[in-house]
C-alpha cells in the first residue's frame, strides 16, 4: 500500500510539474490557458512536489501570493509523507 501512494505522488508531481510548463508556453503565446483550479487540484492530490519545482522552474505563478506561499506548503507536506513512507 505505501509503494502506491509514492507511486501516486511520483506520478501527480510528475503530472503538476508538466501542466506548469504547459501553462507557461500558453501564456507566452497568448493561447488558452489552464484554469488555476486545475493547477490547484493537481497539487492537493498528490502533486504538490511537481507543481511547486515546476513553478521555480519556469517562472509561472510567482506573482500570485496563493501560489507562492500554498505551493511550498503543500509539496512540504506531500515530501514529509513521502519520507515517512520510504
């Protein structure tokens, strides 16, 4: 059971990490765009790790204070259970 909750977050982080990226070359391109609930959905369950280095990594989200302060949360809570398990 605990080898499919790491695989989970592996997969949403990876999932959260992807959807950054994606919404930051739409927003370049002035194209549509992915709403924040789904940004946030992801993160809640289970990729929050993802999300967050994804918003480091391309500089997406980082003028909106939620996203700023809620992420790093989120992704630590998601690394706490992760070492927890491991």
């Amino acid at each position: 059971m605990s080898a499919i909750i790491l695989y989970w977050i592996l997969l949403m982080s990876a999932i959260g990490f992807i959807l950054m990226g994606y919404d930051k070359r739409k927003a370049i391109n002035h194209e549509w765009r992915i709403r924040e609930r789904t940004l946030w959905l992801v993160a809640l369950f289970g990729g929050g790790i993802g999300s967050y280095i994804g918003m480091r990594i391309f500089r997406h989200k980082t003028q909106h204070t939620s996203f700023v302060f809620g992420l790093p949360a989120i992704a630590v809570i998601y690394a706490v259970i992760s070492l927890a398990i491991y």
